[in-house]
C-alpha cells in the first residue's frame, strides 16, 4: 500500500524564539492566535494574563512567575519589551 501521508517540515507549528526571563523587566503581550481549539488550560491561562481576544495587546512586568505562564501559551502570544514607560 502506498505512503499517503508525508510530512512537511514547513506545515508544522512554527518555531517560536527562546527567550530567557532571568530579571524582571515590562514587556508587551499580545495575543497573536485564538484559544479556540486548545486545551481548557491554555484559555484559562490567556484569562489571567487578561487576553480576552484575539489581537488583545497587555502590558505587564514579567516576573519569573509570570513567564512560566507565558511559556505554556508561547505558541499563542508575541512579547515585546517595552522601553521607558
């Protein structure tokens, strides 16, 4: 029987930039992608940051504790730094 499915490197998810959160510093948060279709978890995790939509931009300062959040949705957000205030 033949192969019918054949994958693709560039079909996949896109690979997102790693980024060390060692010091506390204000960054832009911004929701590039919907919670539609993920895990409950991950809706509840874009909640708390206080994304409620899609293209829902929050500035916040990010502390160790706050990126362990933003790393299980990195997938879903785009964080800039902020610079001054």
């Amino acid at each position: 029987m033949p192969r019918t499915f054949v994958w693709d490197a560039g079909k996949g998810a896109r690979k997102t930039a790693r980024r060390g959160f060692l010091s506390e510093w204000t960054g832009c948060i911004k929701q590039v992608r919907s919670g539609i279709g993920h895990s409950w978890r991950m809706r509840l995790t874009l909640e708390a940051l206080g994304l409620k939509h899609h293209q829902d931009v929050v500035v916040k300062k990010i502390s160790p504790e706050l990126a362990g959040q933003l790393k299980k949705v990195r997938h879903l957000i785009e964080v800039t730094p902020v610079e001054g205030k």
